[in-house]
C-alpha cells in the first residue's frame, strides 16, 4: 500500500502590519532569501509532501510566482491562489481547491523554521489520529485575566501548549468543518484546529514541533530568526 497523498497548503496573504514595514512580513528578507521562501523548500523537499498550494494576498499572485516560485524552481506549487480578508478565508480558498483525498498540512509562510522532522512526525500522528497540530509546551506561567486587568487564575503550566503550524487532517474532515464554520453568523476562530474543535469535536493530536519553528511577526522575531538561520546554517 503506497503512501497516502499529502497536500500543503502555504498561507502568505497576511499584511504583518506589527512588523511597521510597508514589505509584508513573508516577503522581508532573511539569510538573502524571502521568508516565504524557506518553508516552501523544506515543503518541496519532504518526501511526504506531493504538492503545493500557496495562497497570497489579491494582486500578489504573479509577483509570487516569478520572484519565489519559478526562481527557485519549487515546482510542487501547483496551484497559487487568492487570499481573503481573514486567515480562515485563505485557508478555506484552499481547501476548496483540493482535488485528491489523503491529507492536508496547513502552514503559515511566515514560519520558516518549520523542517522534516516536523513534517515526519505530523504525518505520523495525522495517520494515526486524523487530526493533529503541531506545538510546544508552554516554558513560562500563563495566566487568565479578568476583564479588569486582573488575575483570575493560573492554569497548569503542565497542561498548557503553544500551538504552532503545520496542522493536519484528513482532507474530508477540515473540509467538511470549514463548510460548517462557513455557514455560520458569527466567526470567531484563531487556528484550523479550533474549526475543527467547534464544528466536529473530533479530538486532536498534539504533536512536537520546536522551540524555533517561530511566526514572524514583530521586528524581534526576525531578528530572531536570523540568528536562528546563522546557528542552522540554513542558508540554501
């Protein structure tokens, strides 16, 4: 029995205005290289990875295939597609679009620290459970405030993780939950797991990523990231 396929869905539509630049955060440069860039490649050279969908923001389109796709000839990225004004709307312009069964792995391109191992270890849970998230536990303490700025409780640090991406699911599944999300008056969701959680309460895996599979998104991640990319050597 052969592998199951595996469809990537890259998200590059957000405008990072935290980052104060007027370049969009997955465009700015790292190691010489686009930040886009680097997620893209591991994606294109993961065996488990059959093709590409990369979704950017309107009137993007071409600028991302002559400067990132045709230029460093990721030629997995089958489909490049328009965003929406919301993550959600993004994730769901590709989801629409999938063509095979199998898997889907759903990835900000402002991760680019993102790298086989992860990929490995997300399709081994997906495999197994249908739906995972990739994450790491939480290092500091959490608290919940009130509405007033005060704090009402500390959760169990042991019991608490930061969520990361890729997330992954059967393509029937994070399908058929965004269709219901779509119907709906009210959206209020942050991450592909949580449309999951709320329209199918189908449990999710929780699987390690890494502590550097970072988002950029202030001028302190990319700096960050930077050092990251000097102590990989993750200059391709």
């Amino acid at each position: 029995m052969g592998k199951t396929y595996c469809t990537a869905i890259v998200l590059s539509a957000g405008q990072g205005r935290r980052m104060g630049t007027k370049v969009h955060k997955q465009y700015l440069m790292l190691g010489g290289k686009p930040v886009l860039y680097y997620s893209l490649k591991e994606f294109q050279d993961s065996e488990i990875i059959d093709e590409i969908y990369l979704v950017t923001g309107v009137g993007e389109e071409n600028y991302c295939r002559q400067t990132i796709v045709d230029k460093y000839h990721f030629t997995k990225v089958t489909k490049i597609l328009s965003g929406g004004a919301q993550r959600y709307l993004s994730v769901w312009n590709g989801l629409q679009e999938l063509e095979n069964g199998g898997y889907v792995f759903i990835h900000d391109g402002a991760r680019p620290f993102v790298d086989g191992d992860i990929i490995k270890r997300a399709f081994d849970a997906v495999c197994e459970n249908k739906a995972c998230v990739v994450g790491m536990p939480v290092k500091d303490t959490i608290k919940i405030a009130d509405g007033r700025d005060f704090v009402k409780n500390t959760p169990d640090r042991r019991r608490l993780w930061m969520i990361q991406t890729p997330q992954v699911f059967e393509n029937d599944i994070v399908k058929g939950a965004y269709s219901m999300l779509m119907r709906e008056s009210y959206i209020n969701v942050t991450d592909d797991a949580m449309v999951v959680e709320q329209m199918l309460e189908l449990p999710i895996k929780l699987v390690c990523g890494s502590y550097q599979n970072i988002k950029i998104t202030t001028p302190e991640d990319l700096e960050m990231a930077e050092i990251f990319l000097r102590r990989n050597l993750k200059i391709y």
